[in-house]
C-alpha cells in the first residue's frame, strides 16, 4: 500500500507541476544587466542635471561665466602692468625733476653766496683804493673761523690783498697760532708744524687772493681764538696778522 501511494503521488494528479523554461546565455544575463545599469545612471544623471537647473545652476552658463572672468582678470592684469611701468616712469622723471630743480636750489645758492663774496671784495678794495693803502703792505681782510662736519675740524676763509703801490709778486705763506681749552688745560699749537710742506698754506699772488682751507684740533678741545700771520719767504717776521675770538 505504502509502495502505490508514492508512485500516485509521483506520477498522479497530485504529483508536482513541471516548469519549462528557455536556456539565456549567460553573456546575455551580463549585457542586460549593463544596459540596466547605464539606463539607471542616465536617468539619475538627467535627475541631477534638471535639479541644479531647476535650482538656478547651470553648468554650461557656469562655464560661460568663468571664461569670461578669467578674460576680464587677464585683462586687469594688462591693465595693472601698463599702470605699473607708468608709474615707474613717472617716478623717474619726477626724481630727475628733483635732482634738476636741486642742482639748480644749489647753483642759485652758490651763486648768490659767490655774488655776496665778490661784493665784499669789491667793497674791501674801494676802501683800500681810497685809503690809499700802506707803501708795500701785506692786508688781511674778511677772517673767518667756523667749526666743519669732523669732531675737531675747523674751517678758514680770509682775503689778503697787497696795496697798488706795491706790483711785484708776493710769496710766502700762512700760520694759525690757535688758542685752545682741553681736560681744563689751556694749549697753543701752531699749525702747519714746522715740517709740514702742505701747500694748501703757501701764497703766491700780485693783487690778491682768496684762500681757504680746514684744520683739525683735538676732539673736545674749546678753541679760544685763532690768529693767522702772512709770513714771507725769506722773512721769518710775519708781514701781517689778524686775530678772531671764538669763545
């Protein structure tokens, strides 16, 4: 009995329904599921790309509008460069302007310092002239002293004139005896030392002649007074001298 059962129920009514079913390749089953993936890219592609147009973004205007901003900087760069070398040349000219009205500020001060030496010399000799002058006279005339840029430098100016009654050349050559304080000490040094040669203090002249120059003292030392003597070659006695108090 067992036996018949399972072969009705293996073979009769109630046996199990059988399916038929078509055999796919499996390269197919691979294809179809590629094409349904692409589909499914594509389509959230298109989602992606409608909401950002939807929500105001495009990206091809995007693109636009960052071309155009980068020729717009390309642009004010060659702007910014042209400025640049404008400016630079503005500043050069403006400082050639300025070394030139400089050198002209100078020249005119020169100038007008020159014009007011030459007025004094003028007067000094008019006076001289009118004075009728001392027979063969050695005149020291304008002496100045004044402290230079160094610590200890002095510089000197003075005109020395021999009278028009005297016309042969006069040489010789200038002394400074300088009267100074140091440490409380009083000093007096005779410049230039007896074996300085330095021909920045000899004379040779007619008429006239002006003379300038510096000399150093001791840094610190207070110069009391200075006085220059003209001595003559030859002569050991000076032909003249004037003093000027400094102090």
């Amino acid at each position: 009995m067992t036996l018949i059962r399972a072969i009705k129920r293996r073979f009769g009514i109630a046996a199990p329904r059988v399916a038929i079913h078509t055999h796919v390749p499996w390269y197919w089953r691979w294809l179809s599921l590629a094409a349904l993936a692409g589909v499914v890219v594509g389509v959230g592609w298109l989602t992606y790309d409608l909401g950002r147009q939807y929500a105001g973004f495009d990206n091809s205007e995007a693109r636009r509008e960052q071309a155009r901003l980068q020729d717009l900087n390309a642009k004010l760069e060659d702007e910014n460069t042209a400025l640049g070398r404008e400016i630079a040349a503005a500043e050069r000219q403006l400082q050639i302007e300025l070394a030139t009205h400089g050198n002209l500020s100078g020249q005119i001060r020169n100038l007008a310092e020159e014009n007011a030496l030459l007025k004094e010399d003028l007067a000094f000799f008019q006076t001289l002239m009118a004075s009728g002058g001392e027979a063969g006279g050695i005149n020291v005339n304008r002496f100045r002293v004044q402290p230079d840029a160094l610590p200890g430098e002095y510089r000197y100016s003075l005109l020395i004139a021999q009278s028009k009654q005297r016309v042969t050349d006069f040489r010789g050559h200038l002394q400074f005896i300088v009267d100074f304080e140091q440490d409380g000490k009083s000093e007096v040094i005779s410049i230039p030392k007896g074996d300085d040669q330095s021909q920045a203090y000899n004379l040779a002249f007619k008429f006239y002649q002006r003379v300038e120059g510096t000399f150093l003292v001791p840094p610190g030392a207070v110069i009391k007074k200075v006085q220059v003597r003209v001595l003559e070659t030859g002569n050991p006695a000076p032909v003249s001298t004037q003093t000027v108090n400094l102090s």
